[in-house]
C-alpha cells in the first residue's frame, strides 16, 4: 500500500494499492554460498570480511573528498577509513584497504553493507594500479585474497527456513537504515545494537553544534552547505531531530515488536571534526580512541546541547512514533557516577527511565564495568558487551593497527574472565546481558562459552547471523540446554 498525507489538511490518503508478486514465491529463505572456479596472479591478501567474492576495476582513492572518481560496481583500494568515508563505502562493489583489523571501522561498515572487503593488506595501494581489473575473494577462509584480472565464481543457494531456533536469542548488529526491512526477514529476536553513527554521518552529515549555534561558522563554503541540506527545515535543530527520527523509526518498525537497542552516538573527536562544520567544535586529542567519547560527551558543557537533540530525535521516536519497542544503550560509560549522571541528563531531556516503559542499557566494554559491574547491575536495566572494545582496552592493544591485530583475541583467558563476570553479575541482578561482536560467529568454541555462562543473548552483523545462529543451536545441543 502507498501512501501519502497531505501537507494543507493532514488527512491520510492511499495512493496505490497493489499486490506483490515477490510474495508469490513462496516462505523460502535463502542465504548464498560463494565459490571461486579459477584463480590467477595474486596481487596481495589481508583479513576477509564476509564469504562473498566480486570483481571489477580497482579505484585508488586517499582521501574522502576524491570519492566522485569512484564510479558505480568499481572497487575501493585506500590506505584506512574513518566514518567520513561512509558515503563512499556505501557505493563500492568492494572495499581493500591497506590498514585496520577485522574490528576496525572499515571492516564494521562493510559487514553491516554486506560489501565485500579485505583489510589490513599492508600494500594494497602499492600493488594494485588504478583502473586494475581485479576480482576480491573472502571465499577462501579468514584470507581474503585480491587477484589479476575478472575471475568466475559460483554461486549455492542455501535455504534457512528450517533453521532451529535456540534459546540463546540470535539479533543484529545494524548500521544502515536502508537495509532495516530486508534484514527484519532474516531469522532473529530483534536488533541487539542498532549504531546511531551511519545514520549521522550519512543522512544528517552536519555536527549537531554546527546546527545549534551557525553563528561559530566563518567559512562561507560550509555555511552554505548547511543551509542547501537545512533548507527544506524550519531550522537546524529540527534537522537534527527529524532526520535521526527518521532513521531510527524505519528500523523499529520494520521489527516491531521485537526489541531495538539504540547504542546513542559514539563518535570519537576526530570523527566528529570530520561532519560538515565539525572543525569548529571539536577539540584536537592525542588519542581518541581513549578521550572524549560516548557518555563523557553527553553531560559535558561542551557537548550536553548537541545529546539534547539525540534525546528529543529518541523521544520523538518512542513517544510520538509510537515505537516503544525501542531501547537506549549507553556507550563508553567509565564510572557509575557517570552512568548516574548520563541518566539525569536524559530525565532533563523528557527521557525518563521507567517512563512509557523506557529501558537504559550500558555497554560493557571498560575493565571497570566488570569491575564495578554489581553497581552498573543496579543503575542499568541491561548489559551489552561490546567485546571488540573489551578486547582492546583488557589487553592493552590498538585493534586498528594491523601490526598488532594477530594479538587480537577475545578467547583470551583475561576477556573470557571478563565477559564471565559480566553475565554472572546480570544474572545476580536479574537484568539482561546480550554480546555484541564477531567472534561467536567465526569461534564455534566462544559461542559454546556464552552458552554455557548462560546470555540471554547474542547479536551478529547480517552477514554472519546464519553462522552464528547454527553455532548457538550446536552448542545449546551439546550442552543438553534444549530439546530439538
């Protein structure tokens, strides 16, 4: 049914109605299995990202600003990306960078997109000329591997209609709005971790204080790119608010009633400096990975104006919208006087916890929520462990250098010891804990760990949901926890 209101009487009025012929073809779900017929030279190799393989010519690009040399079913080959290179990830047929592990923000987006990518490659700008035939193969195993010239690949249809479905519930991990209705037919409880930092980037673009106070810009160029993307708005903060409502609603209602966990903005400082006008703002850190970021930004002087417009897009959402389905998730919360302070930032804004059922989640993924995690347990409603992060801040290592990633490992005995206290803490509290990360998905053994420690749940990139689901169900088998 199309439909459409009008904007001089507000009456609803139903355009077109018609049936689906996509409809017709049956309750089949199928996920596709790749397989390469040949090979050739192989140019350079790196992390696979994804079991899918494609081919086209390669496009070297430095920087964001020369993405329009990028043309439609070309590959991608730079050095690293940021999110201010999400516009163009988003129309590559493949993604190689030079730089980054398989949690670093390339390898994330393109999990999220379903994009081929290989990362991590060392030499991939180096090896691969301009304009280079190539094919991208994540096909062969954890190596992607880049080849001379347009190779064959086959292509297995895999039907999942009958997949089990276990206790431990299966969500998504996503990003991009756009895909939200496409993936809400996959099989799964809802979406663990919906990322607020493709929508911002992508389809706000501008820094929230940019919006808030215009009169900071001198430039006249961003001024005026501000204005061509506000122009249709009765001023910036309505922008703001609209268009992340926006976003957020489409995926709460192409799941609906199933949960919707909102990770609020998570931008670090350089990140933010890279939105329209966010060079304005934005303080110059060291590293930071480690600075001002998630629920420190929100209550601060500098930045509570700009989580007010978060609040009021969230409170739009759930209130106006009537999408109560979805849940608000606090990243990067180093104290529980922070997290105190977090959540009466979010009762100044008219997000009250309790209130028209709202839920406050925190991620676990600082040490000290471990080690705190009984008084997190009491001023939270759920837990999500974020273990890329916990990976990363417990052993003490950069997960986007490549020259470090083979340390990367969240089956260390000191993560594993984390996360166990974690979901022990949520169970003594009782209060829900979900994982979000890529490991139970490619480690059928950590996906019997979380089992076995008893998580309500775990959340996989779309790409890795069928995996991970039949991971879960192998596990919960072994352990005797459901009768199948």
């Amino acid at each position: 049914i199309e439909w459409a209101k009008d904007g001089l009487n507000n009456k609803l009025y139903i355009v077109q109605a018609r049936p689906e012929t996509v409809h017709g073809k049956g309750k089949k779900r199928i996920t596709k299995i790749f397989t390469l017929k040949e090979k050739s030279k192989l140019l350079t190799k790196g992390i696979a990202l994804g079991d899918k393989i494609a081919s086209g010519k390669a496009r070297i690009i430095l920087q964001p600003q020369d993405s329009d040399q990028l043309q439609k079913d070309e590959i991608l080959v730079t050095d690293i990306t940021n999110p201010d290179w999400d516009p163009v990830l988003k129309k590559a047929a493949a993604i190689i960078t030079n730089k980054g592990g398989r949690t670093s923000h390339a390898a994330i987006v393109a999990r999220e997109l379903g994009t081929v990518a290989v990362v991590g490659c060392g030499n991939a700008t180096e090896v691969i000329k301009d304009g280079q035939e190539i094919t991208v193969s994540c096909a062969e195993g954890k190596e992607g591997n880049i080849y001379d010239g347009l190779l064959s690949w086959a292509i297995k249809e895999q039907d999942y209609s009958q997949l089990e479905t276990p206790k431990t519930q299966p969500m998504l991990i996503l990003a991009d709005p756009d895909r939200a209705f496409e993936l809400s037919n996959y099989p799964n409880t809802g979406v663990g971790l919906l990322r607020l930092e493709f929508a911002i980037s992508n389809s706000i673009r501008i820094h929230p204080l940019a919006l808030i106070e215009p009169e900071k810009i001198t430039d006249e160029k961003t001024k005026s790119e501000i204005n061509e993307l506000t122009k249709a708005y009765g001023n910036g903060k309505t922008y703001f608010i609209d268009k992340l409502a926006e976003a957020v609603s489409m995926v709460a209602a192409a799941f609906y009633p199933k949960d919707v966990i909102v990770r609020l903005s998570d931008f670090k400082s350089n990140e933010y400096a890279n939105l329209i006008g966010g060079k304005y703002f934005e303080p110059k850190e060291e590293n930071p990975m480690i600075g001002l970021r998630g629920a420190s930004r929100y209550y601060s002087d500098f930045y509570r104006k700009g989580f007010a417009l978060e609040c009021e897009a969230m409170k739009k959402v759930r209130n106006e919208m009537g999408m109560s389905n979805v849940k608000l998730m606090i990243p990067f919360c180093r104290t529980v006087e922070e997290g105190e302070k977090v959540i009466a930032e979010m009762a100044s804004n008219g997000l009250i916890q309790g209130e028209n059922g709202l839920e406050i989640y925190v991620m676990i993924e600082i040490p000290s929520n471990v080690l705190l995690a009984d008084e997190f347990a009491k001023l939270f409603d759920g837990f999500s462990i974020g273990s890329n992060d916990l990976t990363q801040l417990t052993l003490g290592l950069d997960r986007d250098s490549e020259l470090v990633s083979y340390l990367f490992n969240e089956e260390n005995p000191a993560v594993k010891g984390l996360i166990k206290e974690a979901i022990l803490a949520a169970k003594r509290h009782n209060i829900k804990v979900g994982l979000c990360g890529q490991a139970p998905s490619d480690i059928p053994s950590f996906a019997k760990f979380l089992v076995e420690e008893g998580i309500d749940s775990i959340s996989f990139n779309p790409d890795a949901l069928i995996k991970g689901t039949e991971n879960i169900v192998e596990a919960e088998k072994t352990l005797g926890i459901q009768d199948f």
